[in-house]
C-alpha cells in the first residue's frame, strides 16, 4: 500500500519537478478544486517547477485560456503541455485529406497544419479530438463509419486517449474511447498522449527549460487515472502520487468515504504502485 499523505506540502523536499494531470485533479470540468491549485503555488514557491500534463487535445494556449475561466491559479504550474500538442506531429506526418471528429472547439488542434477536411469516404487519415456531441454520443454512433474507415485500412490518430473524464459529477466519454472501438475493428490507431513516452519527453522538456538540468528520480506524477497517468509514469519509471477521488473513486468508496481495504485491492488488481496517494490534492 502506498503512503497516505495529507499535504504536498509533506514531500516537498524530495522533488524538482511535479508533471500533474488536470482534469480530475484541478478540476472536474465545471468547477476548480482550488486546494490543489494552491498547494501547487505552495509547491512552486519551495522551489519545484510544475509542468501540467494533460491529455487534452487542445493546444496549450486553449487549456490555459479554459482553466483559468474554471478558477485555476496561473501561479500554480510553470508550463503545459497536452495530447493536442504532441499529437500535432502525427496529424503533420500523415496524409492530408483528414476526417475529423470532434466538437466545433477542438478544431484548433488542426490551426496552422497543412491538411484538409474532408468527408469520412474521402478520408485517407482520421483525425480523433472527441465526439462531436459528448452529451449525448456513444462510441456506438460511430460504429458504421468506423468500419467504412477501417475496412480501407485508414489510419486513425487519437488526440486524447482518455476513455472518459468526470464533468461534474458525470463520466463523459472521450476520443480513447472511439479509437478503442476503431482497434476492435481491427484500424490502426496512432496515440502520443499519457500513457505513451512522447508527452512525457515534452513535459521534462518543458521543466528543463524552466530550472535547468535535474535528476528523474527528483521527478514526480499526480494522476487519477489508472490506463493513463498511473500507467505512464509508472512505465516511464516515474515516483507517483495518486489521486484516489477521481475517476475510480467508485471503485473503492463507500458511504462517501475511500475504503482503504478496498483502495489497497483495486490498485492491486490494476497492477498500480504508487508511492504515495491521497483522496484530493491539498
């Protein structure tokens, strides 16, 4: 079982670098937790650079713009890097008559690259930031496209592989979740945010800019999801900080409270070692 903490604040002396999930850490998509906003100004002033680490697949600039609306302190991160902006190489080096799926605010993923929308039988790549209606769409909406898609071998590029994020107090589903369908079909998908190796390159490039040089083992992640954040900083060889009241808590609460009996099995079962975890970020 890893160690329960009660603070940041508690191992602030161990770290150079926090990279930190935000959608269900600093925010559930309606409202910011603004203890974990200043718990990490707290950390910043001590001394740690903290790089945000998202797997939205907007550009930076747009979550920066979306967070601060939601209440999240400027002070409380140095720098952000999202799935948007490593997936921009993908979409860069494929084929430029694209399908896009996405809402209307996920196109500036797409600002300043030199490919074309057009329709899904015209496609030759597929280019995935979400659903084009999250409120009310499934995976399964999509299923008769897909299957044109992948019969002809398109390959599918997937600008944020969560599989659902919490709004409010809702799971909604997101882009990993139809590039999981579009692999069942036996596509090709093309995945650069958490929990692969690309994003978390870019973030350390982030933080180097920002202090200078240091030791990853003087690195640390905060996360809440099991198939991303803990499985990336996990295979990148990563001390992590789990958040257990996030998209998993269901697993592990009863009667609104974390069972740590019930925690220490599900995190078991799913493989995670984290070293330390708390309920929310403070």
């Amino acid at each position: 079982m890893p160690t329960r903490i009660n603070a940041l604040s508690e191992i602030f002396s161990q770290y150079d670098v926090i990279l930190c999930d935000v959608w269900g850490v600093l925010h559930n998509g309606v409202d910011a937790f603004h203890e974990a906003s200043r718990a990490l100004a707290a950390a910043r002033e001590a001394g740690v650079t903290v790089v945000l680490i998202t797997n939205s697949p907007r550009p930076n600039a747009g979550v920066r713009v979306q967070i601060r609306g939601l209440g999240v302190l400027d002070e409380s991160y140095d720098a952000i890097v999202t799935s948007g902006d490593v997936t921009r190489s993908l979409i860069t080096a494929g084929p430029k008559p694209i399908y896009f799926i996405g809402a209307e605010r996920d196109l500036a993923l797409l600002e300043g690259l030199d490919v074309e929308m057009v329709s899904a039988a015209n496609a030759e790549a597929v280019v995935c930031a979400g659903f084009f209606d999250d409120e009310t769409e499934t995976p399964e909406t999509y299923r008769a496209t897909l299957e044109q898609l992948a019969a002809r071998g398109v390959p599918f590029v997937c600008a944020n592989p969560d599989l659902v994020v919490e709004r409010g107090h809702r799971l909604i589903p997101c882009a990993g979740a139809i590039a999981k369908l579009y692999e069942e079909l036996g596509g090709e998908t093309q995945v650069s945010g958490k929990p692969h190796k690309s994003i978390y390159m870019a973030s350390l490039t982030e933080a180097k800019a920002a202090r200078g040089p240091f030791d990853i083992s003087r690195v640390i992640a905060i996360g809440d999801g099991m198939p991303t954040d803990v499985l990336g900083a996990q295979t990148f060889g990563l001390d992590l900080l789990y958040i257990a009241d996030g998209i998993h808590s269901r697993d592990y609460t009863v009667k609104d409270k974390i069972d740590t009996g019930k925690l220490t099995a599900f995190l078991k079962e799913q493989g995670a070692t984290p070293k330390y975890w708390m309920p929310k970020l403070t």
